[in-house]
C-alpha cells in the first residue's frame, strides 16, 4: 500500500481491530465460543478448530490483497478455547523510490507471503511473482538495512 493510502487508513484500521477484538470477546458471543469449544471436543484432538475475522485491501489492477487484521479464536488439542492473533508490524520499504507500507511478512512489491525475509536470502531472490519495474533491480531499505532483488520480468 503506498504511503498515502496507508496515511489515509491507518487510523481507522486500528478502531476496527478494536471493535473487532470487543465483538470477539463479548458476552453476546459466548454461545458461539461455546459451540465452538463444543465442535473441537465432537472431532476430536486430531483436528483444530478456527474462526477468524480479516481485514484485507485488495488492489484490483494487480488482483492482490494484503491482510491487515487477523484475529479470532481457536480450540486447541485439550478443547480449550483461545484468543488468536496473527500480528504483523508494519514497516515501510522504499521500493523504485517509492515508499510502500505492508506487514513485515509480506513481500513490498508483490505483496505475497514473506516469513522471515532477511534469514533467507537465496529464497528471497526468485521470490516476487510481481512483474516487476522497467528496471532491473529492486532496491527494498528496512531500518537501515538494504537488500537488492533481480526484479522478475
């Protein structure tokens, strides 16, 4: 997301997640809580049980979404019932000069999934299905650390 779209939301995603995280955790949802504590015990401890609430942008040109909010509840092997949260920090990346702002654990370019992208630098080079730009090298800078990607063309 570029940095004005990000400047433009930011404020109302975080009251969403916080309204999101009320609902969740709300007297008028315990009967749902409880059904769901219920289905983990009915299948048994082979299986886990999740009901998630997301809030994703999509970005039609390119048919890619970035999931901002992550949340839910689960039922663990025991049949306990457990808050969830998949949180990622937001960082911004400067991408062809442009300052991009996504989830740590998403590629700034293409926005796919990108679990611990300074650990594994051979996997990073041959991983954005982008297009890439009319350039042959994507620079990215997080906290004064710099890395360089052949773009994908």
């Amino acid at each position: 997301m570029d940095q004005e779209a990000w400047q433009k939301a930011k404020d109302l995603i975080d009251e969403i997640e916080v309204s999101v995280d009320e609902l969740l955790d709300s007297p008028e949802l315990e009967g749902l809580r409880s059904k769901l504590a219920e289905l983990g015990k009915r299948i048994g401890k082979k299986y886990s049980i999740d009901l998630n609430c997301t809030l994703e942008v999509g970005e039609w040109e390119n048919d890619r979404f970035l999931k901002l909010i992550d949340t839910g509840h689960s039922v663990g092997q025991n049949g306990e019932l457990y808050r969830t949260w998949n949180v990622a920090s937001f960082q911004r990346y400067i991408v062809n000069g442009e300052i991009l702002i996504v989830p740590h654990d998403h590629c700034p370019s293409c926005w796919g999934e990108w679990a611990f992208e300074f650990e594994n630098q051979i996997k990073q080079q041959t991983f954005c299905k982008f297009p890439g730009p009319s350039v042959s090298v994507i620079s990215i800078k997080l906290s004064g650390i710099s890395c360089r990607f052949p773009s994908r063309r």
